[in-house]
C-alpha cells in the first residue's frame, strides 16, 4: 500500500528531489495546501494500520507533516 506522498518521501530521502521527472509530484503535493498550510488525509488506511490516522478529508497533522518534510528537504 502506498500513495503519491509516500512515494515522493522516498526518492526525496534517497536524493532525488531535483530530478526533473519529480516536478508533477511536487507540484501536486503543494496544491493540496490548504489556505491554512494544512493537508487533508485523502488516502483510508483502515484495516492497514493498528490505529486510525484521523478523518477523511479533514485536515490531518500527520499528511501536513510528511508534506512539510519533503518540500523542506528540497531546500
């Protein structure tokens, strides 16, 4: 199970940030920033995890702090 952020967390972390190829994914992942510089959970993993990771398409700390990650690891 993955989804588009957890693939850009990856090959952000193994350095690929800058490759060209990423530009759509990044771009994405910013216009899913809400006016409040939050991100909303998009993606169910019920029955994946042992615990609930907030409701859907709600604002959500977790998505919000993945996000941030990337985009300040392009820095």
């Amino acid at each position: 199970v993955t989804d588009l952020l957890q693939l850009a967390e990856s090959l952000v972390g193994l350095g690929y940030g800058n490759d060209k190829r990423l530009t759509n994914t990044l771009d994405i992942i910013r216009e899913k920033q809400n006016e409040n510089g939050q991100w909303l959970k998009e993606y169910d993993y019920a029955g994946k995890t042992w615990f609930d990771f907030g409701k859907m398409k709600q604002p959500n700390e977790w998505v919000t702090l993945r996000a941030l990650r990337v985009l300040k690891a392009l820095n």
